[in-house]
C-alpha cells in the first residue's frame, strides 16, 4: 500500500540530506553561523528516512528471514556497486574517502561519510525480526525509551560543532534508534494516527510551522547555547517529520514528481556524493566560486546530477537498476 504522507518525508529529507552534504564540514573553524544554521534545519533527513524505514518494515505478525534477506539484498547489492566506483573516486581525489581499507569501508558504509546510513539502516533491518515479534505495548514502550535516549544523548553532548571520535561513534545505533522506532510505533497505531492528523491537520501544521519560525529567530539571534540549544535541534527533527507527515491532506493527490522523487530516493542517497565532491573538488576551484555559491551549486549539481543518472538506468537497465543503482 502507498502512503503519500510517506512521498512527502522522503523527498523533503532527500533534499535534506543533499543539502546537508554539500556545506563545509561542520568542525572548520571558519565555518560561518549561515552555514550552521543550515546545517541544523537539515538534520532531520536522515531520522526521517529512518523513521520511513519503520514504518515501512513493520509487520504485526513474525516475518521470515527469507524477507530479512529480500531486504537486505535490495539495500545491499546497490550499495556495493557504488562503493566499489566510491573507492576508484578517492584514488583520483583521496581526501573524500573516510577510511582506506576495502572491507572497513564496505562493512561499515565508510567509503564516502554519507553512507554511514546503509550500516544503520542493515542494523534495524536485522532488529525488524525481533521487533516483530513483541506485543504491541511493549514496542510503544520500546519507542518512548529510544526516542528519550535521542534526546538525552544529543543534550549531553559536551560540544554541538565536534568531529566524530571514531568511525563508531556515528553509527551507533542506540543514538538513531529512537527514530526507527518512532516509524514502527506509528505503522503499529496507524489508524489512529491517520484518524488524529486528519482531524486535527491545520493545528499540526500551525504548531510545527510556528516552532520552526521560532527556532530559527531564537538561533539565529543566538539567545539558546549549548544544552537547551542542542535538546531544541531534536525537538526541531520531531517537529519537521510530523509537520511534513501531516502536510497532505488524504484526499488529494501529491505532484507526480514527488512520487517519483519518493521513489528514486535510495538511488539519489547513493548517488549525489560523487556529484557534489567532483563539483567541490574540480568545478568551484577552477572557477573561484564564493562559499555561497559553491554550496547552492553543489547541491544542484549533486541532485540533478544523481537524478539524471537515475532516470539514465533506469532507461537502459529498466527493473535491473534497482540492483546498480538502487532505484
């Protein structure tokens, strides 16, 4: 069954995620407040892919494992066809790649920084099982805790701006499975979710419109720091994925193009790093492009890029691109 609220969340927060990837490394210390502030209206792309990922993998009844495998070859074969070209990329420009060795960076979804995902997203495939398997409280139960241990992690944090300790410290998967299982609690409750956004949508779409304009005045005039700022980025994350979930109303249609986008998500995922890093590595130095234009074009190159060649495979390789490229 096709969700359209769904379509919504997945091409918002692929927009999200190309966006976030095509700005400067968050620990640069010139990196400007514009930039941060960007960066921090972003992050919900990847916990809303995950919490779609929840949604969509749940099950009421115990699944098989032969399904744990289906799933897992479609997230998995493309991603060892990209890895293997994201590994040729960095012998022309190896400052991209994050880790060196072949079977880290395959293991681990390590080759390009983005692809921590796959590695997370393989994680609560195997979860999915066991998910499954438990009495409908107590997954609501186990959602509450994950989503408390997000926010509790992030506000803990001693720095917001830090690099990653380790390669670990990223995929952890205790720090995003709140967002997984918030997904999988909603498929769980699902009629009384749409029962309630449909209802109630103009107050949702009023009370996560207005928490967003006030984040962005309150960080951007620099009043929050340090804790309350970093609980109110995930707060900001919940506050986006509901919004965008109740955005629709359920009877009208969405824009082909957006069922399309939803789509071709995972390939887009796959795909715009190579796109983005050619354009920051070869493109803007040659050109002398400002940080501004640098970014908005990256991103532009690093979406229409991997859209172009989406629509390319799918063309030549029809259903088989699904196993290349992923869509």
């Amino acid at each position: 069954m096709r969700y359209p609220e769904l379509d919504v969340i997945k091409a918002a927060a692929i927009v999200a995620v190309v966006t976030i990837h095509s700005i400067r490394p968050f620990w640069l210390p010139d990196i400007s407040e514009w930039e941060k502030l960007v960066l921090l209206a972003t992050r919900f792309g990847v916990p809303a892919f995950l919490a779609v990922s929840g949604f969509l993998y749940f099950n009421p009844t115990p699944i098989s494992f032969s399904t744990i495998l289906r799933r897992l070859r479609r997230v998995l074969l493309p991603y060892f066809f990209v890895s293997i070209a994201a590994a040729a990329y960095g012998h022309v420009y190896p400052g991209r790649l994050t880790v060196r060795s072949l079977w880290k960076g395959v293991l681990l979804g390590a080759f390009f920084g983005p692809y921590y995902y796959v590695f997370l997203l393989v994680t609560f495939i195997f979860a999915s099982w066991v998910l499954c398997r438990l009495p409908r409280r107590s997954v609501t139960l186990l959602a509450a805790a994950a989503l408390a241990t997000v926010f509790v992690s992030e506000s803990w944090k001693p720095e917001m701006w830090k690099p990653f300790k380790s390669i670990w410290e990223v995929r952890n998967p205790l720090l995003w499975g709140g967002w997984f299982m918030l997904g999988w609690a909603a498929a769980a409750h699902r009629d009384r979710v749409f029962s309630f956004t449909s209802r109630h949508r103009t107050a949702i779409l009023r009370l996560c419109g207005t928490y967003c304009i006030a984040w962005a005045i309150v960080m951007g005039t620099g009043v929050l720091t340090g804790r309350p700022a970093r609980t109110g980025v995930v707060t900001l994350i919940l506050t986006s994925i509901v919004g965008l979930f109740a955005l629709r109303p359920r009877e009208q249609q969405i824009p082909h193009f957006v069922e399309q986008i939803s789509d071709w998500t995972y390939s887009l995922y796959l795909l715009h790093p190579f796109f983005i890093y050619f354009f920051q590595d070869a493109v803007a130095p040659a050109l002398g492009l400002t940080v501004v234009a640098t970014t908005a074009l990256s991103a532009l190159a690093g979406l229409l890029g991997a859209l172009a060649v989406t629509i390319l495979g799918r063309f030549f390789l029809g259903e088989r691109s699904r196993h290349v490229i992923g869509s």
